[in-house]
C-alpha cells in the first residue's frame, strides 16, 4: 500500500488539497464526455482517490463533491453536444466511422425512456454516449438534470466506496497474515485479465468473421497454388466456415507467439529476467493462510481431476456413437500429453531453485489443463446458441488461470514454464478443433455431456484438492538458509549480522525482532508457560473467519500469522495484558542462517498487541509501536536461561539472546515380555 508512488501521491496531496479536488473533478469529467469516456480508466483512478481519503490525506466529502460535479458537467456537456448537432452528429467523425457507440445508447434510451440516464451511468459501455442521446432526441432539459444529478452523486459515491474502505480498513487489510489481502488481489486480478482477454478476443472474431472469411477467400483466388490447401477451410457454402478460419487466424498468432517465446528462451540459455523478478515477488507473498489454499488450487490440474473428467466425455461420445468426436477426443488428450512430455525432455530449462524434481518446462498440469477443458469447449460450443458460445472458453481460462497462478505462487515454475504450457495447449487444441470442425458437421444434444462433464470434474476436484494439497505443500517450504555460523561466534558477536527488523516496505510492519535464541523451543515454551504465557496454534482460515464475530471475548479472538522471509511462525505465545483488549505476544521464526554444529537457530519479535474493529463486523489484534513492555516480560520469563541483552548496532534496538539446553537423550527401555492391551494400560 505504503509503495513510492502511494507515497509521492500522499505528499503531493497534503500540499496541494484544492489541486486534488480539481484531478478528480477533471477525471470524472472526462469519463462522463462524449468519445473521452470510452478512454479515460475511471474505476481505477477513482478507487485510488477513495483509498487516499481512507487513509486520511484527502477530505472525504470534498472529494464526493468533486467526483459528482466533474461528471455531472461532463454529462451536461455531452447532453448540449446532442442536442446541438442533433441526428448530424451520426454524420461526423468518428461516429460516422463507429456508429454503434451512438446506436447502443439509443437502444437503451428508447426501451428505458428516462431511468436510462440512471442506468447508464453505470455502464461503461453506453455512459458517454446515453446524455448525447437524450440532446440528439430533444429531451427537456429539466428531465434531463435532476435524474442525472442524482446518477452522478450515487455514481461517485459507489467508485469511491471501495477505496475508501480499503484506505480506512488498511491495517485490518495488512493485519490479514500479512500479504494475503495481496495474494488475494493478484489473483483476481489475473482472473479478470483473462476473462476479458477470453471474452474480448471472441467477440471480436464473433463480429468480423464473416469479413475474415471474404479476405480470405479474396486470398485463395489470388493464390491459386497455395490458396488451394486454405480453400479446404474456406467453403462460404458451410456454416462451420467463419469458426475454422477464426481457429486458423489463432492458430497462426498464437503459433508465432509461442516460437517467439522458444526462441527468447534458448537464446537466453535459461528463464528470462522477467522470470526471476516474478519468481522473486510471488515467492515474497508466501503466507500461511494462503498457502494450502494455492496448494488445492495447483491440485486442480493433477491426473485424479482431470482423469474422470475427460473419461466420463469419451464414455458419453461413445454411448452415443459419435466416433469421429471420441477419436479426436482421445487424440487431444494423448497425444497432448505425449507431444508435452516429449517437448519438456526436448527444452533442459533450469527449475526455480524452489521446484523440486518434476517441475519442468512446460507445465505438464497447466497444459494438460488447457487441452482437456480447451478441447472440450470446442467439441461443445458450436451447439450452443449466439453468444452463450463464449461460456466453455471462459470456464477453461479461469480454471487455467488459477491452476497457473496456484504455481507460480508456489515457486514450482517460471511464468516462462506456465505461458510457454498454455500457448502450446492452445496451439494443440487448435489443430485438432480445426480437423474436428472440419469434418464433423453433425449436431448433438451437447447439455447432458456438458453437466456430466463439468460435474465430475468440481467432484473430483472437491475430493482430491483437500487430501492432496498438503503433500503438494510440504514440497515448497523455504528453503535452508545459506548462511552458516560458528557457535561460539554467533554468541559473542555475530549475533549482529541477523536482520534487527522484518523486511517490509511499509513501515508499521518493520517489526524489530529482538529475541534469538539456540538451541530446542520446548524448554522456551515450558518456562514462558510456567510464567503466565500461552500458547496459540496457527490461525487456520476457520479461525480467521470467526474473527467477524466481533461478540467474541477478546482473549478468544485469534491473533493472525506472520512471516518471515516466506516462512511461517514456528511458535506463537500470548501473555494476557493489563487491560481487557491488550496481551503481548512473542513470534518466533526459524533464523535466515544456521549454525555449524546443527543446534536449531531462531529469531523472534516481542509485541504489544491492541484489539481493534476498524470495520465494525470484525475483531482484530493489532500490534502497536514497540515499548518493550513485551520484551521485559520474555526476559522475565526466561531468567533461568542466563539471557544476555544488547543493543543492535544496526538501529540501537534492545535485542534478547539465549541459549536454551538440548533435550537429554533417552535410555533404551528395558526388555520385557510382550503384554496385552489391557496390561499395557
């Protein structure tokens, strides 16, 4: 949140307060004009002026009242446009080149009279165009304004909500584990980026099929040698035409992306630089709370998912006879998975250095995710009506998306491994849709395959996602540290060369850890439970869900997990403060190096935590500046450790070292006879 531009902003804004107004004012005002409005990205904008006012540096109502009357004059302007140039202006450029942005706004006028005012205001789509609408067919200015007014105000108030609750809930947001709000943000970001993009680039083709089908066929006849193989596509006398040369143009834009990006990547002799700053930044949102969920997610594309899937497909193919869909459907899938295997034995790509053994170039899980459900939207879309033709394709980019993004969240492969595996599914799944769509024309009843389909395959994923995540996890833990440290060094002096604080960008979260300790955490944990302290489990997302319960005790609201470097808390310990809605806590977390005769290093923060309901519906323990008070008490607790304590010369903090002794081993058990359950008892 607290990142250079955010703060350039923030300092721009409290010298210049009335000059803020005016952006806001100027960007509402060319999101309501005429032909600007399709270009100015108003949603984004607007959602960071909300997020300034809920941190405080911008007036809210004052704001509120810019936003509205920006886009109030904006509207009126384009409203006297319309209503000056009146039916000429379909005549003028550029709407004499797009006439469908005025024909769309039209059609909403017509059917919706004046609540289209309203209406429109909240689509993006026909929000410039609906007031020049209302001009151009002479609707009296006094039913024009009131409704506009009051569409601007409630249009305002809905673009800056969200970024006003995010500013004003920010440290309930970062409070969430850290960078989960992040990890959560990213992906729906990626999600939406790829349903447009899906969604777009169909409709696209959708509208310009047909013309792509004449220059083709214009093509063919100036070429009569190579136009003869394109012909075979091309018969304007087959419905299935404008679809395979749509598949076609893909398959060539597509099939030049993907040799482009082979070709960056043996050039380079390894992952791109953009790679590894990926790599760098997703493997710094680890957090535990989001970590088993990326885990199921990235389950997603195992064989137990998509296995009965696809099997339950080619039983439905073949019950019902369609041999010619069954052979190219067995054929996607075989040899998709062949031509991958061969593929990723062919490119020797370098894995992350968090990936272990079978994590390669390509994602055998993320192609074969791309084949199985790209496949199956084309075997079904042609029998669905218009645009609902779109659905299969988005339902395989989002389940694609998210088993990519689970991934690479991960640190089981490069972007390059997850892009190069989508692009070579796609280019799969585009030669066999074209020889598919070539030679079947026959229709079948597509919605009992669809649900049986669809249905086995959340079945699936619902049953093996939980128990498998879990394995899947334990294979991506941080790696060891590369550090190593004598001993005896680390006691008198090295101690220093530790991190003294978290290793964050804003800074509330630059925790000072102050606590290092050698040695087992059981004799720790038993001293500090023999003084007053508990300790608390790992919040899991049950947990993290009962904090809206705000009527819960305070010493029963859990406090949420922390990390360190991409690792998670070993131990967390609670000592209840002086008052009802305060307690100390004491974080522990394996050390960024080691020590060479193996004894186990940890390095910790003491804190002061303060229960907060920044929302209202939702408890959470803060932590507060740091006022030792929390320090005294581990120290306390620990006396009987010898602890030595030392300002970091780094920032001067009060840091807490000790060694804690070794578990004793244990004597071999006696021999004895063998006993019954009843006697061992």
């Amino acid at each position: 949140m607290e990142s250079a531009w955010i703060e350039s902003a923030t300092t721009w804004i409290s010298a210049n307060p009335t000059a803020a107004g005016a952006l806001i004012f100027l960007i509402a005002f060319c999101d309501a004009m005429v032909i600007l409005g399709i270009f100015v990205p108003a949603l984004p904008m607007l959602f960071a002026a909300g997020t300034l006012v809920g941190l405080g540096h911008l007036n809210g109502p004052y704001a509120l009242a810019c936003s509205t009357l920006g886009a109030f004059v904006g509207d009126g302007l384009s409203f006297w446009i319309g209503h000056r140039w009146g039916p000429q202006l379909r005549q003028r450029w550029p709407f004499s080149r797009y006439p469908q942005w005025l024909d769309r706004g039209e059609v909403m006028f017509r059917r919706n009279g004046s609540r289209s005012i309203v209406i429109a205001r909240f689509v993006g789509a026909v929000r410039p165009f609906v007031p020049a609408i209302a001009g151009m067919l002479k609707m009296p200015l006094r039913s024009y304004a009131l409704p506009s007014l009051a569409a601007c105000l409630a249009w305002s108030a809905l673009f800056l909500a969200p970024g006003w609750i995010l500013g004003a809930s920010y440290d309930a947001v970062a409070a969430v584990a850290d960078r989960l709000a992040l990890v959560l943000g990213a992906l729906v970001v990626a999600i939406a980026l790829v349903w447009a993009c899906v969604l777009y680039t169909w409709r696209w083709f959708a509208a310009h099929a047909d013309n792509l089908l004449a220059r083709a066929l214009r093509w063919t006849r100036a070429h009569p040698h190579l136009g003869r193989y394109a012909a075979a596509l091309i018969d304007p006398n087959r419905p299935e035409s404008p679809s395979l040369v749509m598949l076609a143009v893909c398959l060539l834009a597509i099939g030049w992306v993907w040799f482009t990006l082979i070709a960056s990547l043996l050039a380079s002799g390894g992952p791109l630089a953009v790679d590894h700053t990926i790599h760098q930044f997703m493997w710094s949102l680890r957090n535990p709370l989001a970590d088993r969920m990326m885990a199921a997610l990235a389950c997603l594309g195992d064989a137990q998912v998509l296995g009965p899937a696809a099997a339950v497909a080619l039983g439905y193919l073949l019950w019902r006879r369609r041999w010619m869909a069954a052979a190219h459907w067995i054929a996607a899938l075989v040899f998709g998975l062949a031509l991958t295997a061969l593929l990723e034995s062919a490119i020797d790509m370098p894995r992350p250095p968090t990936a272990p053994d079978g994590f390669g170039f390509p994602s055998v899980a993320v192609t074969m995710t791309t084949i199985t459900l790209g496949f199956f939207a084309v075997l079904i879309a042609r029998e669905l009506p218009g645009r609902s033709r779109v659905w299969p394709y988005l339902l395989a980019g989002v389940f694609t998306t998210l088993i990519g993004f689970a991934r690479l969240y991960l640190g089981a492969h490069w972007l390059s491994d997850l892009v190069g595996g989508t692009l070579f599914g796609i280019i799969w799944l585009l030669v066999l849709g074209l020889a598919y769509r070539r030679h079947v024309a026959r229709a079948f009843w597509m919605r009992p395959l669809a649900i049986s389909f669809y249905l086995t395959f959340a079945v699936a994923a619902l049953w093996h996602a939980p128990r498998a995540a879990d394995d899947l996890l334990a294979k991506f833990n941080a790696p060891q540290p590369t550090t190593t440290l004598v001993a005896a060094n680390w006691w008198r002096s090295e101690w220093t060369t530790l991190p003294e604080q978290r290793n964050e960008k804003d800074a509330r979260r630059r925790w000072p850890l102050d606590v290092q300790v050698a040695g087992p955490l059981a004799p720790l944990r038993a001293a500090l439970e023999a003084d007053g302290w508990r300790v608390q489990p790992q919040a899991d997302w049950l947990a993290t869900v009962g904090l809206l319960n705000v009527a819960e005790k305070a010493r029963d609201q859990a406090v949420l997990p922390a990390t360190l470097d991409a690792r998670s808390e070993a131990l967390l310990l609670l000592h209840d403060g002086v008052r009802a809605d305060e307690q100390y806590a004491l974080r522990l977390w394996p050390a960024p190096a080691k020590l060479a005769d193996g004894t186990p290093l940890w390095i910790g923060s003491s804190q002061t935590l303060r229960l907060r309901k920044p929302l209202g519906f939702v408890a959470l323990w803060l932590p507060q500046p740091d006022d030792g008070r929390a320090l005294v008490l581990v120290r306390r607790g620990l006396q009987g450790f010898a602890p030595i304590e030392a300002p970091h010369p780094r920032n001067g903090q009060a840091v807490l070292r000790l060694r804690t002794p070794a578990a004793p081993a244990r004597a071999p058990a006696p021999a004895t006879s063998p006993v019954s359950g009843n006697q061992a008892k």
